[in-house]
C-alpha cells in the first residue's frame, strides 16, 4: 500500500519526491532529463491528485510517509 501517492504515475512520485527535497521545475528537469515543460506538467498533475496547491503540502505530505515507513 502506497497510501496517498498511490495514485501517482511512477514519473509523478519521482517528481513528487524531487519536489519535496526543494529542487525547483528546472532542477528537477535536468535530474530527470526531461524539459521543463513536461515537469511543469508532472508537478501539476500530482498537486491535483494529491489535491494539493502548494509544494510545501506535498513535502509535508511526504516527510509524514517516510516517517511512518521507519
């Protein structure tokens, strides 16, 4: 069981993952050779399933289920 993120396409946790360790779009693009666009588009995507309107809600969300996974 993922929990919340199990919705997630696995591109969309890596760039959730990204997100919450503070790498911006760019950043992120660059780790995952992608363009910015297409993250643009990931990082969107996972606010709107996770129901989420700010990367500081995914971090949290994440911090808590690595957390609960030790």
């Amino acid at each position: 069981d993922e929990g919340p993120l199990a919705g997630l396409t696995p591109r969309e946790r890596e760039a959730a993952a990204l997100v919450a360790d503070g790498q911006t779009n760019a950043q992120i693009a660059a780790r995952l050779h992608l363009s910015e666009s297409t993250v643009e588009k990931h990082v969107s995507s996972v606010l709107g399933k996770l129901g989420m309107s700010s990367r500081t809600g995914v971090a949290g969300l994440l911090a808590r289920e690595r957390a609960a996974r030790t």
